[in-house]
C-alpha cells in the first residue's frame, strides 16, 4: 500500500483558481441579472434562461468562495499561525 494516510491537495493552486473564480462569477451574476432585468417578453434568450444561469454562478461564486476560505485556513494552520 503506497498511498499517504493523510492525502493533501495542491493547496497553492486551489487557492490561485478559487481566487480568479470568485470575482469571474460574481460579474456573471451580476451580468445575467441585469440582462435578466432588461429583457423582453419576446426577446430570445428568455428571461427565466438568464435568470438560471445568474443563480448557477451566483451558487458557483459561494462554491468557490467556500474553498478560498477553506483553502486559506488549512494554509495558515499548515504554518502554525492560525487555529488548528
């Protein structure tokens, strides 16, 4: 059995893409809200459309958020500055 008994992630890169995800979902909701808000009864994309995908990345910007948080606490307590 050649497999660790406590397997770690590549923290640094989790960090890095939580942290570029984060903003980039953000503006996407933002974006397809406001379109959502701006559209049409006979515009095409729909509304209801626009109005699902802004709460798929408004859920994907706290799923990253998330991780940005827990990727910062694991990073602290990997240094011993932070609650363990």
């Amino acid at each position: 059995m050649s497999e660790p008994l406590h397997a770690h992630s590549a923290l640094r890169l989790r960090l890095l893409l939580s942290a570029l995800f984060v903003p980039l979902f953000v503006a996407g909701t933002v974006f397809f809200g406001v379109w959502a808000a701006d559209t049409g009864s006979g515009d095409s994309p729909g509304r209801g459309m626009l109005v699902v995908i802004a709460v798929v990345c408004g859920a994907l910007a706290l799923l990253a958020a998330a991780d940005l948080l827990v990727v910062i606490r694991r990073l602290r307590s990997e240094r011993g500055t932070g609650p363990r």
